[in-house]
C-alpha cells in the first residue's frame, strides 16, 4: 500500500502535476524555492486539510505539507538548510515524507559559505567576526555531506550560495578563485555540487573553467547584482558540469525587501518577468540537446508566485514542442 495515496489536488495544482512528471521522466526537474506558503492554498494546496477545529492552522500547514507539495512538484530547493546542520534525525523525518523519487535540491548552510558574520543581532557574539569554518571541506564533509549520504539518491544539487564579497575580503576575482579551487578539489564524492555567485564581476572564463575541472555546476541564477538568466544563457563557459542548475530569485535591480514588500502574500503573478523565464527555457532547451539534467527552482519574489511562473514557462516548453 502507498504512503502517498492519491490527494484531491486544487486546480492550478492537478494542471501542472501531468506537465511537471513528463519533465522530470525527461530529466527536467521543475520545484519551487522552500514550499510553506498559505499563499498558495486553493492552488497548489487544499485548505481542508490544515484546518484544526474549524480554522486553518498555520502549525498544522508548516509540519505536513510537503506530501501534498510532492503531489505536484518533483523537486524544491531546501532554504532552510543555509540556517542549520540538520541532524540525521531531522533528514530522516524529511525525506520520508516524499515519494522516493522526489528530489531535494538543498543550500548548503552559511557556516560554509560566509567569509565574516554580518552585523545582525541574529549572529549574537559572532556578528562582525572571521567565519572560521569558512569553506572548510573537513566541517562540510563531517556535519552536512555524512548525515546526507544515506539519502543521497533522494539529494539533486548541492548548493554553495555566496554573499556578494566585498573587496576587503577579495580584492580579486583570482583571490576568490585561490581560495575556492582546493575547497572544491577535497569535496567527497557521491553529489552534485553548484555554486552560486552574487559579484557579477567574478562571472570569468578562469572562475568557469575551475567549475568545469570540477564538474561543479554553475548557478544561473536571476538576482539584484546579477547578469540577467537570459544574459547569463549566451555565456557558453557557463555550462560547466553534466547537469545545469537555475535559480530564479529576483528580477535584476530589484532588493530582496522591496520584492517582498511588492509581492506577498504571494497569491498571483504581480509583474511578468520576460527575461528570465526566456532564460529557463534557453537552459532546458540547452540540456535537452546535451541529454543532462536540468534543476529550475522559482522562487515567489521573481514575479509574486512561483507556482504560477512555473506554469508559465512550461507551458511556453510544451507549445514549442520542446
């Protein structure tokens, strides 16, 4: 008997689950940035089914929703994890609520991937300081790569998120690159691994070839400082691994804040993002024709409602006969 018997699915939701599982069965994931969202209750989730006494229970919502996610979507990219070393316990509870075939794309927590802890009360004693573990391949291997590894058939991409650096930190973009080459070089083996850059200026052809040597994915990703997806598709270099990674986060120009601010509760597409959503289907037209996976994971702050860019775009994908 299935764990994940057959839900009642919204209709936004019923649409898009036959479009996204023939992507995916053609190695083309489709999921969303994190999935606790009320926003999307009566489209992609059923309000019924988190109600307690009558009312909706955000509670209720936050700790079962993802089944009804993975009803949809084959993919979504863990957030979360930027936070935290999860514990093994934690990663058990959260790959059995998914379908065997579901895959997590997860970031890779900030303990890695911050040169200094920002001023923020958040960071207590440590805000301001040195990060210490700093792409350090011995704490990413012991306390986030080993608890993974038993689920590693339900892990996609592995996702390295830099801050934008300051010249302080790298006065170069060959100071980033010396030092992110032996952290790559000592990764363990068994995962896909993407990095995803905010210095525009670092987007060179030494940085893209240290990925290639690698196999170490370059992230496409739409953000404030960033080369627009469809600029970023006409970098050849750019294509560095046997699989491609995209992240549409935010549309170029445009602050983190200001995107929620416009945006929330994340209902409906407020502003179509034409740029980008060309630029998702250069990249899974690109790897079709290299026969490569391709992970796109859409975030709500790109144009107010990740769901239904998603629809969007593939929608595009099938009328082009892709």
């Amino acid at each position: 008997m299935s764990l994940f018997p057959e839900m009642d699915q919204p209709d936004q939701a019923a649409r898009l689950a036959p479009r996204l599982k023939r992507l995916a069965e053609a190695g083309i994931y489709f999921g969303t940035s994190s999935w606790k969202y009320p926003g999307w209750l009566g489209s992609i989730y059923d309000e019924d089914r988190y109600r307690t006494r009558g009312k909706f229970s955000q509670k209720k919502f936050d700790e079962s929703c993802l089944p009804e996610y993975a009803q949809t979507f084959p993919t979504v990219c863990g957030d979360f994890a930027f936070y935290q070393f999860p514990t093994e316990e934690y990663w058990a509870r959260l790959f059995a609520q998914t379908p065997r075939d579901f895959l997590f794309g997860l970031k890779v927590p900030e303990e890695i991937t911050v040169a200094t802890w920002p001023k923020h009360a958040r960071y207590g004693n440590r805000a301001g300081e040195p990060n210490n573990h700093f792409l350090d391949a011995n704490t990413f291997n012991r306390f986030f790569a080993e608890p993974l590894r038993k689920h590693r058939k339900q892990v996609g991409p592995l996702i390295f998120e830099f801050g934008t650096f300051n010249k302080s930190t790298f006065p170069r973009p060959d100071d980033f690159q010396a030092r992110l080459e032996p952290f790559l070089a000592a990764l363990p083996d068994g995962f896909r691994y993407a990095v995803e850059l905010r210095n525009p200026e670092f987007l060179k052809p030494g940085y893209l070839d240290l990925l290639k040597s690698q196999n170490v994915a370059h992230v496409f990703n739409a953000w404030t400082r960033m080369p627009s997806l469809d600029e970023q598709v006409q970098i050849p270099e750019a294509f560095t691994a046997d699989f491609s990674v995209v992240r549409a986060l935010l549309r170029k120009g445009r602050a983190y804040d200001d995107a929620v601010k416009t945006f929330e509760p994340y209902q409906k597409i407020v502003e179509p993002n034409d740029e980008t959503r060309a630029g998702m289907v250069e990249i899974v037209n690109g790897a079709r024709k290299r026969k490569i996976p391709a992970f796109l994971f859409v975030n709500n702050r790109l144009e107010g409602n990740a769901p239904g860019t998603i629809e969007a775009v593939t929608e595009d994908l099938e009328n082009r006969r892709w």
